[in-house]
C-alpha cells in the first residue's frame, strides 16, 4: 500500500463518547503518531477504514504492537 493514504478512525474517547477522525498520512510513522496522540488503544478503538476500505484485524494487531514496542522504547533508561 503507497502513501499517503487517507485514514478514517471512529474510537471512544476518555469519556466514552464515540470520536471520529479522518487524516491523510505519509508514513506508518506517522499513523502510531496519531494514534498515541488521540490515545487510541486497540479497546477503544471501533472502526478503521483506509483508503475507504476496512483495515484487517491482523493488520492492525501488528500495528498496536509496534506502537507499544515504540511506547515502551521511549520509556526505557
């Protein structure tokens, strides 16, 4: 899949209010960026369409856990 691509998230913020979020994105870099930003985890998170398709669960396991592994890497000493 070539950048960039347009993302379109639907997830439940700290409140539990459904939140929706459409971004256009150049890197994975980019994507685990938002995703740390909005605090979206893989629990609250309910919908994710790229490119106006749905993005595979397996897919986006990987993707939670580079940006845990990426999380955890900034937290080391």
């Amino acid at each position: 899949m070539g950048y960039p691509l347009w993302i379109r998230l639907e997830y439940r913020n700290g409140v539990g209010s459904v939140t929706g979020l459409t971004a256009s994105v150049c890197s994975e870099v980019d994507f685990l960026n938002i995703l740390e930003h909005c605090g979206i985890t893989r629990t609250n998170l309910l919908t994710v369409r790229i490119n106006d398709k749905d993005y595979s669960v397996s897919r986006l396991d990987a993707l939670f856990t580079k940006l845990q592994l990426q999380t955890e890497g900034r937290e080391s000493p």
